[in-house]
C-alpha cells in the first residue's frame, strides 16, 4: 500500500519511520498494553500489530479464546481493505 502511495521512492522511509516503528513500540510487542493510559489503549488497538500480538501469544500459551476471533476478524476485514486499496493505487499507478 505504501508503495502505491508513495510518490517517488526516496519516500518508502516515511511510512515505516511514521508508522511501523510506532506500531512496534505500542502494539504490546514488548511491554503490556495494561500500564498504559486508556486514551492510549483505544489508538493502539486500531494498529494491526496489536491484534496479531495477541493471537501469536494466545497460541504460543494455548490460551486461545473466542475474544481471540475478534483479533482474527479484525485483521481479515483489515487486509481485505488495505488489499483492495494497494491493488487500486498499483494499478492506477502502472496503469495510466
């Protein structure tokens, strides 16, 4: 998707200096979501990392439960969306 936004590609840094470093740091990869403030909790569970976080440990532990499908939906609807919107900007893109 970055790459089908970006408009040259001295900007591909951008997305993941802005956005998927952040995303390490607060998505509970490192240190519990539970110390953080809950204003801070609701942004970070609308990163995609934190779900798969949670599925990865939910299986790693064997604690699977049906909150855990919640995780799974929510990345399915999430890379069907950023699917289609990277197949669009592509083709548009390479297509013109």
């Amino acid at each position: 998707m970055f790459a089908g936004l970006a408009p040259y590609i001295d900007n591909l840094n951008l997305p993941v200096f802005l956005f998927i470093n952040p995303m390490f740091l607060f998505s509970g990869t490192f240190f519990p979501l539970d110390g953080m403030p809950g204003w801070v909790q609701f942004l970070v569970n609308l990163l995609p990392l934190t779900h798969l976080v949670n599925l990865t440990r939910a299986a790693t532990f064997n604690t699977l439960s049906p909150a855990a499908l919640w995780d799974l939906l929510y990345l399915l609807v999430l890379t069907a969306v950023v699917a289609c919107v990277s197949i669009r900007r592509m083709k548009a893109r390479l297509i013109k």
